[in-house]
C-alpha cells in the first residue's frame, strides 16, 4: 500500500482535487442551511463540482492509461459478481464437457470441473504409458474451456505437432506433464497451470488411481480401454472400472455436496459421463447432495454404442450402471437439425436423440440447444442459459438465500436471451 504514496502515479493528485471538491461543496451547502447570501453559496458550490468531475476524469484516464482499457470498473464489477454465482460441478469428458463450461463462466467463477481419467488413446494414451501420469487431454480442454486469457495462450495449448518424434502431441498435454514433473504431483500442477491461464473455476481428475474403464458387449466380448470400447459397434451390456475401488479426490466430493448444481454430460454415455460415476464415492455424493441434478442428453446417438436410444435408453443405462436417484431433470434439445446435415449423420447410423417421458422418470425439459453447422453441437450459450434458468426455477431457496446475486443473474440471463420453448414430448 506505501508504493501508493509513491510521486508520478497521478492518483493522489486527483484523487485530493475530488476531496477538495466535495468538501466545497459541503460548505456551499452549509452556507444555504445557515441561510447565507446566494452568491457565495452558488460560487462555493459550483467550484465543487467542477473539482469533484475534473478530478474525477483525471483519476479515471490516469486508472485506463496504466491498465490499456476503460474497461476496467465494469470488468472489476463483473468478476466480482461471478464470484458470488452460483457453485455448479460438471461431471463428464471428451468434447462435451467443454462445451459446459464455457458457456457457464460467463455467469459464474464457482465452477469444478470433475474430469474422468479414464483416456488411453492418442497424445492422452501416450504420455500416460511413457511417464505413467494421468492421461492430460480432457483436462487440458478444460482448462482451455475455462481459461480467462489471451486467443493466443488458448491456441499454444490446443498447438498439436504434427511432425517429428512429437508428432500427435499437443503442446497444453506436454506442458501439463513438464509441470507434473515441476511441482512434484498432478493436482499441483493443475492449480500452477489453472493460474497460467487464469481459469475462472477449478478443474479436477475425478480420481488419482491409474484406472483402466472395461466393457461387456452384447455378444459377451469383454474389452479394455476408453478408445476401444468408444469404437466399439455393439451395445454395451456392462461397464466397470479396473480397479472397482477408485479414490476420488476429497475436493471433487466435497464440491459436490456443497453445489447448487450438479450437471452430468453431454458426451459420450459409455466413456465419458459414465466413467466419472463409477467412482463410488463420486456417484454416492450426487445422490446425497441437496444440489439439483441435470443430465444434459447429447444431440445425437453415437452408432453401435448408442445406436436408437431415446433419452429414456440413456438414463435407463445409467440406472442399469450405477443404480437410480441421480438424476432430478433432464435436459434434452428440440431444435430440428436441417435435412442436409441429419442426411449426412443417419448415413453414419447417427439420428437425433428423442424427448420422451416415462411414467415416474425425472422432469424433462426441451428447449433448443444446438449449434448447427458441419457439426451438430450444443451452443454454449444456450446450454448456460437453459441450465441457470432450471436452476432459478428449481431451486427457489437459492435466490430467497442470494436475492442480489439472483437478480443480477436473472438480469445477465435477459441480456441476449436465446428464444426458449418447451416443445411437445411425445409419451412413451
């Protein structure tokens, strides 16, 4: 605080110019109570005014010159108002965890992202067999997804060599390995390289263990690894994780049962929202938490895995795999993906994921969450704003215990509001 007392800062100067302003003009006011003569009144008054905004333009062009933005009070206001969101976890992997979060930071600091470590193919798969870390990727895209940062900073970590012995890596993968071999443990290196990035949130492998995800198929094939059971053509019968009694991190439980909100998915059913759940304690903690509990279904099936599921077949497997009462509602997309594109995923044997309820199922909720180009994903924007409207509307203790907080929410939430409906949901 004494280098604020330092000369050549051209703060204290101006800074004293609004103090002499507002003391003039107390006296003005004053001078008018004791019923002085108008003239010094008005003339006492008026200098005041003109120091309070004098000194007042000067402090803030002194305040942008040094930061390189006038940006600055309406960044400070809005960081402190994500850091008093709401405490959401988002359970899940591959490309649609991502998704998630990028949408949420924009309403929120108070994210965890509880990531499966269950990968074993590409860049992933081979530094955790080389160095015997955790497989990187799904956290790198993560932290990238929550980083507050520079494009460029977000480009060198999804940087991907594509020649030489470092061919296949990505530069984010490599660098979280240098910075495990650096700061001595996995979890470390997160939190060094979370501050690199200025990630909005904290990101966590759902486990520690060296674990290996396997599955039976329909044919009674048993096999190993994420990669192969992801490109696998037949449905899965059963999945369980090697070793069955993974330890997961204490922060990724305790956030959980300290959440608003808990979201599952999207992604991959079998190797990426599954695997995280079957991390006992984790699938435990989702079923004690008072947080409300929203599974995101994927836009489309995934063919052979998921081929022909309804969103009623994808909670149905995660029930028949981890045991009911995770899940409160779901939120499924009913916004038409064009003939063109639809044309070109049913000949992959992809087709979209259907809005059905069911007799004594959780609350479905459709709305239209898609960004539909080359690929069908879901918009980040519309994701957050759908999943922050459920939890306005759901859990209304949240905004009785935040009312500032809610209303500044409920205002960001208006601000470009995608258009929202709740289509027909044919029974089933």
């Amino acid at each position: 605080m004494w280098r604020m007392l330092l000369p050549g800062l051209k703060l204290k100067r101006y800074a004293a110019l609004v103090a002499v302003g507002f003391m003039a003009i107390g006296m003005g006011v004053g001078r008018w109570i004791d019923h002085q003569p108008f003239g010094p009144v008005a003339l006492l008054g008026g200098l005041g005014l003109v120091a309070v905004i004098v000194g007042a333009a000067k402090l803030w062009g002194s305040v942008t010159e040094v930061l390189g933005s006038d940006r600055w009070a309406g960044l400070l206001y809005s960081r402190r108002q994500l850091a008093r969101g709401p405490k959401i976890v988002a359970l899940g992997g591959g490309t649609g965890l991502p998704v998630v979060l990028r949408g949420l930071k924009q309403f929120t600091a108070n994210l965890t992202a509880v990531v499966t470590v269950a990968d074993d193919g590409g860049s992933s798969g081979r530094l955790r067999g080389a160095l015997g870390m955790l497989p990187p990727g799904d956290i790198r895209n993560c932290l990238v997804a929550l980083a507050d940062t520079e494009p460029l900073m977000e480009d060198l970590f999804q940087l991907r060599f594509d020649q030489g012995e470092l061919a296949g890596h990505s530069f984010g993968n490599l660098f979280l390995a240098a910075m495990e071999k650096t700061a001595g443990d996995f979890v470390t290196a997160l939190r060094e390289s979370s501050r690199v990035l200025a990630v909005r949130g904290t990101v966590l492998p759902a486990t520690l263990d060296r674990v290996t995800l396997m599955a039976r198929l329909e044919d009674g094939t048993e096999i190993a690894g994420e990669s192969a059971i992801g490109h696998s053509r037949q449905r899965i019968q059963k999945i369980w994780m090697d070793p069955p009694d993974a330890t997961p991190l204490a922060e990724a439980v305790s956030a959980i049962m300290h959440a608003d909100m808990v979201v599952l998915g999207p992604g991959s059913l079998y190797t990426s929202v599954i695997p995280n759940l079957l991390v006992r304690p984790i699938a435990d903690a989702i079923r004690a938490t008072g947080a409300l509990r929203v599974y995101v279904a994927n836009v489309m099936t995934q063919p052979g895995e998921t081929a022909h599921f309804s969103v009623r077949d994808h909670v149905r497997a995660i029930e028949e795999q981890v045991g009911p009462g995770l899940i409160d509602v779901v939120l499924v997309n009913n916004q038409p993906v064009s003939g063109d594109v639809l044309a070109r995923y049913q000949r992959e044997g992809a087709e979209p994921v259907l809005p059905t309820r069911w007799e004594g199922g959780p609350q479905i909720i459709a709305e239209p969450l898609v960004d539909v180009g080359a690929v069908v994903r879901h918009d980040p924007d519309k994701l957050a704003r759908a999943l922050l409207r459920l939890l306005i509307r759901n859990r209304p203790g949240w905004a009785s215990k935040h009312p500032f907080d809610s209303l500044w929410l409920e205002a960001r939430l208006r601000e470009r509001r995608s258009k929202s409906w709740l289509g027909p949901i044919p029974a089933k």
